[in-house]
C-alpha cells in the first residue's frame, strides 16, 4: 500500500533531481547549441544525484579517487559512498582520495552517451571495481558469505542513450572482464533502469535438489541486484533485465533504483581502514621465531 505522504516528497525530490539533471543544467551551461564552462556542468549533475542519494542511505557521499595499501590508485570517480564512520584518508580544497576499505559503491554520471562513450563508461566501472579485492582491513559487519556482499557497488545514471539499447550485447561490452566486475545498475533517465534477474533453473542437480525441498519453484525468476549470486556456496551468472519508463508512473524506474541501491548498501560487508597498511613501515617480528 505505501505511504501517501512518503510517496509525495520523494516524488517530488525526484521532480527536483529530474528537471535539474535534465533541464536546468542544459539551460545554464549552453548558449543555444555549444556546452560552455563543461566541467561546471558535469559538476552540476554529479551534485544533483549526489543530494537524490542522500535520501536513501546513512553513508557520506562525495567524489574523488580511491587507494590502496599496494599502492594502486583509481580514476577519477563522480561519485564515492563510503563509511559514515570514515574521512577521506587524504583530502584537500580540490579532490578527495578514500582508502579502499572504506568505499562502498561508486558510480559515474553521464549525459546522453553514444555505444562507444558508454561502453567506456560501464568498462571504467568495472576496472575501479576490481579494486576491492586489495583492502587489507578487518571485516567489521559481514551479513553474508557470498562474495558479492565484498564487491564495491557500481553503477551508471546518464540522461539518454543515442543508440537502441536492444543492440547492446554486454558480453561484448565486458570482454575479457570478469562477470562479477560488471555493474550493478544502469539509470538511464529518458529510458528506464537496467539491472539483472536469476533463473533458479539453472542451479546445478545438487543446489536445484536443496532448493525444491526448501519448497522453491525452479520456474521462478527474480530480480536481483548483483551481476552474478551466490547459492550453497556456488556462484552464478545473472541475466540482465530492463524496466522500461512507465507511462503511469514516469519515476518508477529511478524510484526503483534507489530502493535498489539502499537495499544493497544495507547489505554490503563493511571494513575497517589500518593506517599502519599505507604506510611504508618495517614489520615487528617480536612473534616470528
């Protein structure tokens, strides 16, 4: 059933985002048909969605650079959520650089992207989320063994697409990267939310066995926020799904996404930053024989 009042201010601080990500900044940054002041009016944005997912979770959200303890270093991301117990590692007036312990989800934020930018985009996500596997912290809150609760949460909001998102093909998109490196979510504003679902028929005879006697339907298929999933320990690969625009209800698809998005960063296993990991220091060897 939902609540009304509830419903009414988030459609309306959807309203806001839209037209400010669609609308305004078009009008502010071009003078008639050329971009002017180009940083500004990607920074415009990328502060629009930065105030829209404040509303659907506790944890801080900025921009800047992730690193780790091997000294790797991401690209530049527009949007970094990470601890609400945690600072930056390194901060200044002008960028912001996160352990990789305490990131959480990233995401890029576009305008209309061609075939090719968007690819670009989705493979600049993927290779930052690889970076995840080199935190050195403690686990501080694990909900799940499955490792998709390790992974960074990645995803893309662009206003528009200037191709048929029917010819994309994101085994093409994701060749030679891992399956469990692709996004998690696509926002595209004018066209609805791209995301994955689970088939339980293709569960191996032994994980399909455990399933039907829990009185699971193998027939059944769901939607889930993560490109592969975790059952009895094995993984598997997801499908991708697309929830178009709604004509009964234009903000069905970003509406979906942020309850997506709060419900995967509630699921997210949290790590703790050690300060001594990045730094160059010699190792005590009191315990070594």
């Amino acid at each position: 059933m939902g609540n009304k009042i509830f419903e009414t201010v988030l459609n309306r601080k959807i309203d806001i985002f839209a037209l400010t990500f669609m609308e305004d900044s078009s009008s502010i940054f071009y003078d008639e048909t050329k971009l002017i002041h180009p940083g500004e009016y990607g920074k415009y944005r990328e502060n629009a969605l930065k105030d829209l997912l404040r509303l659907v979770t506790k944890h801080r959200i900025s921009d800047g650079f992730i690193i780790t303890p091997d000294d790797k270093v991401s690209t530049q991301l527009d949007i970094v959520i990470y601890k609400n117990d945690e600072a930056p590692l390194l901060e200044n007036n002008y960028i912001d650089f996160f352990s990789v312990e305490s990131v959480l989800g990233i995401g890029e934020v576009k305008s209309t992207l061609s075939k090719t930018k968007f690819t670009e985009a989705l493979r600049k996500l993927a290779e930052n989320k690889k970076l995840h596997e080199n935190k050195k912290g403690i686990c501080i809150k694990k909900n799940y063994d499955s490792f998709e609760h390790d992974d960074f949460i990645s995803f893309l909001v662009c206003a528009s697409t200037s191709f048929n998102l029917q010819t994309i093909d994101f085994n093409d998109v994701y060749k030679d990267i891992e399956h469990k490196y692709r996004h998690n979510f696509i926002l595209i504003i004018e066209k609805g939310l791209i995301g994955y679902q689970f088939e339980f028929s293709q569960l191996n005879e032994k994980d399909s066995k455990k399933f039907s006697n829990n009185n699971g339907d193998l027939e059944a298929k769901v939607w889930y926020e993560y490109p592969s999933f975790t059952f009895n320990k094995n993984s598997y690969k997801n499908t991708d799904i697309f929830h178009e625009v709604k004509e009964s209800d234009k903000y069905y698809h970003i509406k979906l996404f942020l309850t997506k998005l709060s419900l995967v960063l509630g699921y997210k296993n949290l790590y703790d930053t050690d300060f001594v990991h990045y730094l160059n220091l010699p190792q005590s060897t009191i315990f070594q024989k």
